[in-house]
C-alpha cells in the first residue's frame, strides 16, 4: 500500500478545486506536505489501480484522491435531505435554495397565508412557497399511536393490524412524522448553533443494519456532555444517482458490481486496549482505499432500490455540513474513534482552523467503565500503527461490587490536532454519549431494522433515524431526568410525544 513506485503522471496534477474547495493533500499533521496541495509534493500514478494514485514524498502517506466537486455533490444531497419538508426556496437557480426560513430567516420575509400555511417569499428570487407543516396536525392522534407502538417495539404488520391501516398508509406517516420532527428540530438545532460559547462534539459510524451487509453506514455527531445529536446521516440514497467519473480519482457512487477484497478480521473485546488499537491499525491497513471501510466487508449485498455512496464521500460531506452550521469564531473540540474515515475528513475539512489553531481534534478508545471524574495520575505514551501516531494509555482500577473483584479499565486518546496535553483529554474527551445514542436506536428498532425483507431496502428507515434524533434530543430523559434538549437549556421542560407531532 505504501510504495511510492509507479508511473508518474506527466505534467501530474491533483483533482481539480471545485468551488475554492481542495480536499487532497498530505493527511499526516507532522508532515511538512500537510495541507499543500502542490502536485511536486507527490508521486501521482493512475496505471495500476492495485497501487495508491498520490504518495507523498515527504513522509509516504498514500491517501485516496478525491474528486472535489463529488464531495459538493454529496454535500448538497446531504443539505436535501436534511432540509426534504421544510419551508424553503425550491428554484434551483436561486443562492437560497434549500436554505430553511427557520435557519436563515434573513433571506425571506412572510407573504400571507394559503388556507391556515404560513406563505413565504424568497428574497432573492421573488419565488414563494408555502410552509406545510405550520397548521395543526389534523392526524395526530393516529401518528400518536404509530410512534407509540414502534417504540414498544411492534412489527409495522400488527401497528397496521391494530390501527385499521395499509403498510402503504403507515410510511406515509412515517414520512410526515420524519418532516414535522425535522422542522421542530431545525429551530432548536439553530438556537444551539448560534448562541453556544464552544463546540464540543464526538462523531461516530456505525452500519446502519447490522445483520444486512449492505454497505450502509450511519454517521452521527452530537454535543458530548448532554448527548445533544447535532448531525446525522447515512451513504445512502434512494434516487438513483449517476455520475463522470474518471480514472485519477476515487468513485462517490459504489458500483453494483463492487466485491471487496479484504475479508473482516475476529476482533478481540477481551484483548488491552493496546493490542486492540494496534489491530484496528493492521485492520484499516487492509483496505483497499484506507479511509473506506467498505473494503474492511467479507461481503457487500448491494441495496435493491437506491444509490449506495461510499462512505468516505459522506464522511466529507458530513463534516462541510457542520461546518457551515458552525460560528467561526468559537473553539472547537471533535473527539472520534480511532478510523481514517472520520480523521481525514475532519482534518481536512476544518484546515483553516487547525491553521488558527482553533480546534482540538482526538481519536479516543476506552474500556466500558471508565470514569472521566477520577483525575490521571500517569499515563505511557506510544508510538502505533503505520502513521505512528502518539497515543497516551491509562489506566483505572475499579471494584466491581457484586463480586467484590477489582477490574483494570483502560482509556487511550491520540491527539490528531490541538495544543492541550493529553492528561487533559484523558480525563474528559468520550464518545460514549454518540455510542450510546446510537446503540439505543439499535436496540429499541432491532426488529423493525433487521426484519428480513428490509435488509436490502435501507430506504424506510430514513424516516426512523429524523424521529428518533428528534424524540432522543427532545423527549428522551437520562437518569438525570432531563433531556439532552433541556441540558443545554435550548428547552425549559420534557416535551411528549403530542407536542413533537403538533
């Protein structure tokens, strides 16, 4: 993976900028190439696909090249889906388009009604459009009962069963429930973003169907001390997405006739925490396309209907979308587990702010247990994987009271960018608050994500995901009794389930 041979490319250039954006250049923040997208810096080959298409010649690192204006692409995919129901400019040659009232209320001004719809008009564009979830909820007793019964975990069969309904008639539902949890959402999402002193957050992915293997991951971010889900999105997409793609550059659009080539290796839960970063290294080193964890899959069953991304796409796309959420003069903390996928993307999309040293990026990997409040007396630090990142390992001693035993648990953090040492963020950086809200979606869901028939038709859980981010950040209550909404005080009370439908 790492040989820097092959056929140079004559007169060799990188992928070219697309909207000022350059996304391709030395990920390894100690190299002098970091952040240099000059062709010189790099041995460029796109003969042999078996060998990396940019090396650099500084320090060897071989990331993919990416083809920028597919990662706009997917970023305004991503924008469409996040905004799909929400009142905004729909003329596509407009500057506004997609840009919701409740976000950007400066470019519109109200414009009447349309029966009891709140009416809009564009400022830029003089088109109007209407607000269609601003009058009552005529159907909310009926959705009421929808949400009721799949968070008690019934099959959609017996919800449609028990409510006199067609399957069809349910995901109609579904999807006005979805649009109306995004539209409530989107205020109070925008009310954090704007007047939150710093952002602290950790990011994760995980496969959105466990048992399926077909390729569909789920990236999540949120806020790390109150579990506040910020951002969400999957690789997948139910239009049928064509794209121009050429031979210098990595695919967006996973092929139908895609086979991985490494086969997923038996992880050891049980091994230390060391031995278990160092395989996840030997792990990500047997990919194909190292920030692709497609390639880590014995097998991809390809979705019946829709597009599948590869993830690595949606990973960019994902962190460009936080970051035009983002004030830019507010520091930024972004912890994530140890996987290229999320470390390039994130130190590749906030450049000007590693620049400005205004942002803390940092892998963490810790034991089931760990207490961030006990301070660290000591800690080891330790060279690991081909990048030979620093990573800093300690440890707790705990007495599991049933059995009277006393248990080693381990944290480990590897600061990617950021002047804070790491007996700071040994003590505070987690991304068990993301696990855990995705781990709970997976578990109060599991049968309805892994019924059979729908292993290979991803697209009826979208719906799922925008409830249930919305239900998790709004009505969910910790053992504190408050919601992550309320913790952050974007909320004064729990809100019900009648009040997220209305």
């Amino acid at each position: 993976m790492n040989n820097t041979e092959g056929v140079i490319v004559p007169n060799g250039k990188l992928p070219k900028e697309a909207q000022g954006l350059q996304l391709n250049f030395c990920k390894t923040l100690a190299c002098d190439n970091f952040g240099l997208s000059d062709a010189e810096k790099y041995v460029l080959q796109h003969v042999n696909p078996k060998r990396p298409a940019m090396v650099c010649r500084e320090c060897g690192a071989f990331p993919p090249l990416l083809n920028n204006q597919s990662v706009l692409d997917e970023l305004q995919r991503l924008k469409q889906t996040q905004t799909d129901g929400l009142p905004a400019c729909k003329n596509t040659s407009c500057e506004s388009l997609g840009l919701s009232v409740h976000s950007h209320k400066h470019l519109y001004h109200s414009f009447g009604y349309s029966g009891q719809k709140q009416r809009y008009r564009c400022k830029a564009c003089q088109s109007t459009f209407v607000d269609q979830w601003s009058e009552s909820n005529h159907k909310l007793q009926i959705q009421e009962s929808i949400l009721g019964y799949l968070f008690t975990g019934h099959p959609v069969r017996e919800i449609c069963r028990r409510l006199s309904i067609n399957p069809k008639t349910f995901y109609d539902h579904l999807n006005q429930i979805a649009k109306r949890c995004r539209r409530k959402l989107s205020v109070i999402d925008e009310r954090w973003f704007k007047h939150a002193d710093n952002y602290t957050l950790a990011s994760q992915f995980v496969p959105l169907q466990p048992n399926s293997h077909n390729g569909v991951f789920w990236i999540a971010s949120g806020e790390v001390e109150s579990g506040y889900i910020v951002a969400q999105h999957t690789n997948y997409s139910e239009e049928e997405l064509k794209e121009s793609q050429d031979n210098f550059t990595t695919a967006r659009i996973v092929s139908t006739s895609y086979t991985p080539e490494a086969q997923l290796p038996f992880e050891d839960t049980q091994a230390d925490i060391r031995t278990r970063i160092d395989n996840k290294y030997q792990l990500i080193l047997a990919r194909d396309n190292v920030e692709d964890p497609l390639g880590n899959l014995a097998k991809l069953d390809y979705p019946l209907k829709g597009t599948l991304i590869h993830p690595h796409y949606t990973s960019y796309a994902h962190y460009l979308y936080l970051e035009q959420q983002l004030e830019t003069d507010r520091p930024i903390s972004i912890f994530m587990p140890q996987d290229p996928l999320l470390r390039s993307a994130a130190l590749s999309v906030y450049l000007p702010r590693i620049k400005a040293e205004s942002i803390d990026i940092v892998y963490v990997e810790e034991s089931e247990g760990w207490q961030n409040s006990t301070p660290v007396d000591k800690h080891d630090i330790v060279h690991m994987g081909w990048w030979r990142d620093r990573w800093a390992i300690t440890q707790q001693n705990t007495i599991e009271s049933d059995q009277r035993v006393e248990l080693m648990i381990e944290k480990a953090i590897c600061v990617l960018a950021g002047k804070q040492q790491p007996s700071h963020w040994l003590q505070s950086a987690s991304t068990r608050s993301i696990s855990s809200y995705q781990r709970r979606f997976q578990v109060i869901f599991n049968d309805f994500v892994n019924e059979p028939r729908r292993r290979l038709r991803p697209a009826g859980i979208n719906p799922l995901l925008d409830i249930f981010r919305a239900w998790h950040n709004l009505c969910y209550q910790d053992k504190s009794g408050l919601t992550a909404a309320q913790k952050l005080k974007l909320i004064d009370k729990t809100w019900t389930l009648k009040e997220l439908l209305s």
